[in-house]
C-alpha cells in the first residue's frame, strides 16, 4: 500500500513552506494541524489532505504561488494526495483505482445499473402488486438493494479502519465524535475562518455560494435517505406498504430532499466548470463531474417518478431511477462520495489532537 | 487606457499605501487610476509579504488583547530608532492606527488572531489573515468596486515638475511610452531596495551580494527622479533594514520563510570559520534586525550558524532544511568552511562553556561563556550532540529608508514650499518618520495612515479645480 510517492513528496515541501510561513493560520483545520509538527510522516499528510476542503482560500492568499519559483499550490498538492489515498485506502482497491479518476467508468456503471433493472423487471416482473411493486415485486427490489446498501457499508468501514492506521489515531472517543458532527453539521470550515465563504467562482473574491450548494446537497441526500429508511420502516414495521400519499412522511421527505440534492447539484456543477481546475487533483475533474451528475441524476429521476407516477412511462422511469440508485450505492466507497466519510473521520482524528 | 482619459489622480504604486489612497479618494469622488509596475500576480510590492500592522488601541480591538497606549507605542518607537525620530509625525500615525483597523475591515480586509510563535505580538500587532497578499486582494476588489482603474506592468519613468506643480507623468507599458496629466498625484512606489546598483553606490559592493527579501520592483525610479528635481530628500542612502536571512533564498521575494531563528542557540563563524559577534546577547526579537549589518561586514558578506541536535527544535522551522553531518569535519566540508578552523573554533567554545543547568531556552537564562572573545552572553551551551546542522547566512534587506520629505499632509515639498499636487505615502516617505531603526508591524501602519491622509488631501486638491 504505497502511495505514490511524488505526490506526497511535493505535499511534504509545501507544507514545510507553510509551515515556516503560517500566514494562512486561521482559515481552517488544516493549519493549526499543520503548524503542530516540524515534520511530516506519509500519515500526517494524509490527515492534513482529508481535513482540506479545497477551498482554495490559502492559494489566492499565498505570496509564493507560481511564477514564484517556490511553486505553491497547497489545494492541489493536499487533493491530489488525498485523491490517491481514497484510491489506496478503498475496499476493493482495484475499485478505488478504477473510478476515482474515471468518469467515464462512472457512467457505464450507471448505464449498468439501467440494464440490469430492466432485466429484472422484465424477466421477474411482480406478483401483481400495487404502483411501483406492479413493476417489480418489493421482494425482488429488497434482494437487489439490501447488498447494494450493505456492500458500500462494509467496504467504507474497512477503508476508514486503514485510514485511521494510517495516520496513526487514538482510539476513538463519543466527544471527538460530537465535536466532528458539529463542524461538519455546519460546514464551519467551508465559511472560510472569517465567515466570508471560499474562493471558487471568481479567484479570490469570497463567496458562499459552494457552501451553500454543498449544504444543499448534504441535506437534500440526507432527506432522501431518511425518506427511504422511513418507508422501510412503515412497510416492515406499521405494515403500510407503498404507495403513499403527497401528504405522507416519506413523499414530503423525499419530495424536499429530492429539489434540493437536484439544485445543489446543479450549482456545484456549475461552479466547478466556473473555478480554476489547476487547484483541483490532478485528473479528477471528470470523475467529480460525473459522480455530481449521478447524484443529481438520483434525485430528478426519483422527483420525476414522484410526478409521472400515475402515467405510462412510470415503468421505465423506475427501472432508470432505481437503476441510478443502484450504481450510486455501489459506487458509493469509490467516487468522490467518499469523501463525506473520510472527511467525518479526519475531523474526528483532528479532535483529537 | 481608454475607460478614463484623463484621471483626476494618479496613484503611483500597488501596495498597501497606494491601495489606501486610491480607495480613500475614489469614496471621496475622484476618478483615480492605479500605475502598477508589477504584473498582476505580483502587484502588491512588499505589502504582499507582509504579516501584520501596529494598532493603538484602548481595550480589546479586533484580534487584539488588552490595551497599547499612545505613549507606550512611542517609547517602543523611540526605543529602536534611538530617538530619531520626527515625534509628529509618529505620534499622527500612533494616534490615526487605532481607527484604522475598523476601516481596513470595512473595505475587506479580515484579521486572524496572532500565529502560532508569535503570541508576544498579541497585544501590539493584528494579523491580517492570509498576511499581506490577502490584505492586498481584498483592497484591489474594493478599489475596483469603487471605479479605481488599474494599470499593470505600468512602471513610471518620469514625473514633469514644473515649478510647484507635477504637470504630467510618463509611463511605460507594452514598451510604449504613456503620458498622463492628471490633478494630482500619490507616489507610492516604495525605496529604492531593489536597484542592486543604487545600493552599491550607497555601501560599496559588497551590497551586490546581499538579497532583497521583498519585490524586485522597487529600484526607486521615481524617488531618484523626484529627487533630481529638486523634492526634499528625508534620510541617507545608507539606511535601511536588513536582516540574516538563509543564505540559500532567492534574489528577490523570498519573503518571510527564508527568515531563520537559530542564531542564539548557535555559533556564527565567517568563511574562515571564525566567531565574529555575541549569539546570545538578547532575545531573538530583539537582535534579528542587527546581523544583516554583521553578515554584510564579514568578508563575501556571508556567515555560517552552527547548531547541534539538542538545538534542533527550539526555534521556528524555515523554508529550506539545516545542512546536516554526523561530523564537524565532514560539516565543514559540506558547507565549503575549513574543517580544521571550525573544529577549533567550536572546541574554545565548548571550552569556554560553563554550568549549563539554567539553560532556558525562552529567557535570558545567562548561561554564558567565560574568556571568550567575542563572548556568547546566554544559551551558550557545548556543541557536542551530533548530527550537527549548519545553515548559511546573507544579508536580506528589507526596505530603504532614504526618501522623500512630506507633512503632515503628506504633501511633498521643494525649497520651503509644498509641491502643490504631489503627496506620497508608505516607504518612499517612512524616513519622514523613523530615521533609523524599525518596530515590526510599523511599515503598514505608516502606509495605512498616510495613504489615506494622502488620498484625502489629493481628492480635496482634484475637486477644488
Ligand atoms: C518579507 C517582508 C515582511 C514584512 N513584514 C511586515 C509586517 O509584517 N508588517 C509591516 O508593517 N511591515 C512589514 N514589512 C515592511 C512592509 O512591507 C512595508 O513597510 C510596506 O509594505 C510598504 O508599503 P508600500 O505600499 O509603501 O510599498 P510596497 O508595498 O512595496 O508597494 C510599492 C509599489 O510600487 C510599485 N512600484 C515601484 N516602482 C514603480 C514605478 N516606477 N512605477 C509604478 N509602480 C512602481 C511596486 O510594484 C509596488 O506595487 C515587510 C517587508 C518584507 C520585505
Ligand atoms: S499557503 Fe502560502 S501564504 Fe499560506 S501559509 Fe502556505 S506559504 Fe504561507
Ligand atoms: S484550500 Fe482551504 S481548506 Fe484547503 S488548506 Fe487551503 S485554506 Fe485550508
């Protein structure tokens, strides 16, 4: 499990810069965390590169990026090093490598995805059931999501116990905990230290908008995810199975989570083609793109079965969402929606400290 | 040039005190147009190096703790420069620093408490977060917000006066030369520091080996052009600050990380691996500005501080890494010293040590050397540990201090009277203020203040005519 080393070489110097500089101190975790070695382990990188949001504050702020022949770039030397350990760290590895910089390979997996839900629905169909179970029967969509979901589940813990090995944490106490779900609960970060937002759209002028796009995509996703846990527990444990009403808990949930995950992912695309891709990782750009669209392509799809429930097309809107459903789940400890765990992990670590 | 033809002002210069004045004479109406020499990403002149600025305040300000009285700020002052200093002046920039910090916020700039390292600063000093270059980003956005025209790789060759008046300024840009006649004029464009040549002529040439630890645009055209014709002239040639900075850093813009701390757990020898001064005479703070002037007496202007592993972590880590030997011998050959002069200059040295037990590394602990010469007065402690570690020395200056006379106004002047459309601002006027001598974080403050006393009093002067 060697990292590239070049990468964290080039990380390794930059730091030392920063280090010997700290001009940058208060705009976000990354610094104070940095400021407390004098030298850095492979580990210590690999926790400074997950505790970065990229929001590129400490770049447009840095008197010593290039033309400088000091060459400071310290967004793209901490993302590509952390691109390379999600790829390193992933259960199974030769998944991590294959999608984390591949958005191409994200796509086929979606259009995967697609095929094998027609299949199903085609060759299975249902034992006669209402709406969408008319379409595939609940056992059958149960036998194909409960691995899709628990994979994910099982390979992202592995990863995360490597990750914690590798930049050497202390057990893990509840208080490190809360204090990482808080600043994640609000992007504290993400504001900038000064409460001015990140520097993405426009170099160096602040703004929030990718906080707020973010937001609205965390919560959004996290609507929907509750919705869907909420249904799961009507069918199994209130026995009402679906379909439910507009006014119903899991429709006003979804319904919510849906436009806002479609919005955020919207605007996060948007301002991802508007910012400077040189302080991105290193060959990333299109695989981000494509994991954002898949996410957002989660969320129309389902908002669009949600109206076009009642019509003809409702069968093959299923099959294409739940198709997208699929290839996001298993996809999930592979593309860029890693991070959201990795990053909940870094901040736990930094606790710590 | 097209958006404004003629400018009412012409700010020369695109750092800390040229922003200042643009922005302040835009809000005051004027149509002001900025002359950059640097292109974009280096605009900002030694204001993008920089960390903080000085601040009066009475009670907690901003990132700021306690309270910095007018008085105590002026005896700090009249402390380094060893009472050159006009008190006028420095108690108008003393007084106007406390309001500055709610303006510099109000147009954009954000502070950080002190860094890590720095806590002594906490009181005296507020952070700008993300230093200098932040600070400078957040005032073009204003500035431009406000109307201010910028012109980069703009570099001004040559101001016409006229009697008492500036009656036009040409510049150059794309290779071609520009001519501009507008109401007023701000210099802004700081000493002369980075004109390898200008301070040869001042110290001989041995300055030809030091390094500029800030913009290599600041060679001073128009201080020198100004001067020619007559402006009043504050301060010498000689003047200026300089500090031991690594020996490795590049010519120019090598900033605040090629700064190194070692030197009081140290030895430093020339290149015949001689000790030349006392490391340990005070506090780092306190004796970092004097060894600019030391190196650049040693012969090839260039010294060598040597430290061993028990000193490794003590100080603050810089940009380049300690050259390191298991041996002194193999040391000095790394470093180019004669390997038998070092041994023997660090065995009197080491015999010279004595009781080590109060050894402290934050305090005057006075654990001295005896029947040394020169003498280590305090953290002298045997260099035995190995590996060792050795890192070069060379003289970083900082800025000049020769300049040009103004007021309280900030107005320049020739013979007894004013020029009447001419002010200046930040280093190009700081020798109005501090003869010799500087205290951290007063470069900005001088910029800050005068640069909108400058901006006022040229918006006045525009809109009157
Ligand atoms: C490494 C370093 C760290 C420092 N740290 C601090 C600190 O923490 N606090 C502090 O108070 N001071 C600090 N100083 C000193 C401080 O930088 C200066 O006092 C201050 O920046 C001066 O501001 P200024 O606007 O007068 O000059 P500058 O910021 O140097 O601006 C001069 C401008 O004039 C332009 N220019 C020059 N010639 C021409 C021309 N012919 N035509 C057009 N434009 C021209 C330059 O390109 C530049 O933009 C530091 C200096 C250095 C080098
Ligand atoms: S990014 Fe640049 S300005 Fe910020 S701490 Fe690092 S070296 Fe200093
Ligand atoms: S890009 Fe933002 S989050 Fe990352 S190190 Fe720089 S300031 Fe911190």
């Amino acid at each position: 499990m060697q990292m590239q080393s070049d990468l964290l070489q080039e990380a390794r110097r930059q730091a030392e810069i920063c280090n010997a500089c700290r001009y940058c101190e208060g705009y976000c975790s990354v610094f104070p965390a940095l400021h407390a070695e004098r030298a850095f382990s492979d580990g210590d990188l690999t926790q400074l590169a997950n505790l970065c949001h990229n929001c590129r504050g400490c770049y447009y702020a840095c008197q010593y990026t290039a033309p400088h022949e000091f060459e400071l770039n310290l967004p793209q030397a901490l993302a590509n090093v952390r691109q390379e350990s999600w790829e390193d760290l992933a259960f199974p590895q030769v998944a991590g490598r294959a999608f984390q910089k591949n958005g191409v390979a994200i796509a086929v997996v979606a259009v995967i995805g697609f095929a094998v839900l027609f299949w199903t629905a085609k060759s299975l169909g249902s034992e006669g059931g209402e709406g969408f179970y008319a379409v595939l029967s609940h056992n059958a969509m149960v036998a194909i999501f409960l691995p899709a979901f628990l994979f994910p589940l099982v390979s992202i813990a592995i990863s995360l116990r490597r990750y914690l090995k590798r930049v050497d944490a202390e057990p893990l106490k509840p208080a490190h905990l809360v204090k990482a779900l808080k600043q994640a609960a609000q992007m504290r970060n993400l504001k900038g230290g000064h409460g001015d937002g990140c520097n993405f759209e426009d170099e160096d002028r602040f703004t929030h908008a990718r906080r707020m796009a973010h937001q609205a995509v965390m919560y959004g996703f996290l609507l929907c995810f509750t919705s869907t846990s909420v249904a799961t527990v009507m069918h199994y444990v209130l026995d009402l199975p679906a379909p439910y009403g507009l006014f119903s808990l899991p429709k006003l949930l979804g319904l919510s989570g849906g436009l806002l995950l479609v919005l955020g992912c919207v605007e996060l695309i948007r301002l991802k083609l508007r910012s400077d891709r040189a302080l991105g990782a290193q060959g990333a750009f299109g695989a981000e793109i494509a994991f954002v669209g898949l996410l957002g392509f989660v969320g129309l799809s389902g908002l669009l079965l949600y109206a076009l429930g009642q019509t003809a097309a409702m069968p093959l809107l299923l099959a294409v969402h739940l198709g997208a459903v699929l290839a996001f789940f298993l996809l999930t400890p592979f593309t860029k929606m890693a991070h959201g765990f990795y990053r909940l992990t870094a901040l736990v670590v930094d606790a710590q400290r | 040039m097209s958006s404004i033809e003629t400018p009412d002002i012409v700010v020369i210069g695109g750092g800390n005190a040229a922003l200042c004045a643009a922005i302040t004479a835009a809000e005051a109406g004027a149509r002001v147009l900025i002359l950059e020499a640097a292109p974009k990403p280096y605009r900002g002149g030694n204001s993008r190096h920089t960390r903080n600025f000085r601040c009066m305040h009475h009670g907690p300000l901003g990132p700021l703790v306690d309270s910095y009285t007018e008085d105590e700020y002026l005896a700090d002052l009249l402390k380094v420069t060893g009472g050159k200093t006009h008190e006028g002046l420095a108690r108008l920039a003393i007084r106007t620093s406390e309001d500055c910090l709610p303006w510099m916020e109000a147009h954009g700039v954000r502070f950080q408490p002190s860094l890590s390292g720095t806590l002594s600063l906490a009181r005296t000093n507020a952070f700008f977060l993300g230093g200098g270059k932040g600070l400078v980003n957040a005032y073009y956005r204003t500035a431009e917000k406000l109307g201010v025209q910028v012109a980069y790789e703009a570099a001004v060759t040559h101001l016409e006066l006229t009697d008492d008046r500036i009656d036009f300024i040409d510049y150059t840009q794309d290779g071609q030369t520009h001519r501009v006649a507008p109401k007023s004029v701000v210099v802004a464009s700081g000493g002369f520091q980075a004109d390898t040549d200008w301070l040869a002529r001042a110290w001989g040439p041995a300055a030809k080996n030091f390094l500029i630890r800030g913009t290599p645009y600041n060679r001073g055209v128009v201080l020198a052009d100004l001067l020619d014709q007559g402006v009043e002239q504050v301060g010498d040639p000689t003047q200026c600050h300089a500090v031991a900075i690594d020996g490795r850093a590049p010519k120019f813009d090598g900033g605040i990380v090629t700064r190194l701390d070692c030197v009081p757990f140290s030895i430093v020898v020339n290149k015949d691996a001689q000790r030349f001064y006392d490391e340990g005479e005070d506090v780092w703070p306190k004796r970092y500005a004097i060894w600019g002037r030391l190196v650049a007496a040693q012969p090839d202007q260039v010294g060598y501080v040597i430290i061993d592993a028990k000193s490794l972590n003590l100080f603050m880590p810089s940009v380049f890494p300690p050259i390191k030997a298991d041996t002194l011998e193999e040391l000095a050959r790394k470093m180019d010293l004669p390997a038998e002069a070092l041994v023997q200059t660090v065995a009197e040295f080491n015999a010279a040590c004595g009781d080590t037990s109060t050894f402290h590394p934050t305090e005057l602990d006075g654990v001295a050397t005896t029947g040394l010469t020169p003498p280590k007065t305090n953290w002298a402690r045997p260099i035995t540990e190995p590996p060792f570690y050795g890192y070069s020395l060379r003289t970083g200056v900082t800025f000049t201090y020769l300049g040009l006379k103004v007021d309280e106004r900030a107005q320049c002047a020739i013979g007894n009277r004013p020029v009447s459309n001419l002010w200046a601002a930040g280093e190009t006027m700081a020798g109005s203020i501090l003869g010799q001598g500087y205290l951290a974080g007063f470069g900005m403050t001088i910029g800050t203040v005068f640069g909108r006393i400058a901006g006022k009093e040229a918006a006045a002067h525009a809109n009157a005519i």
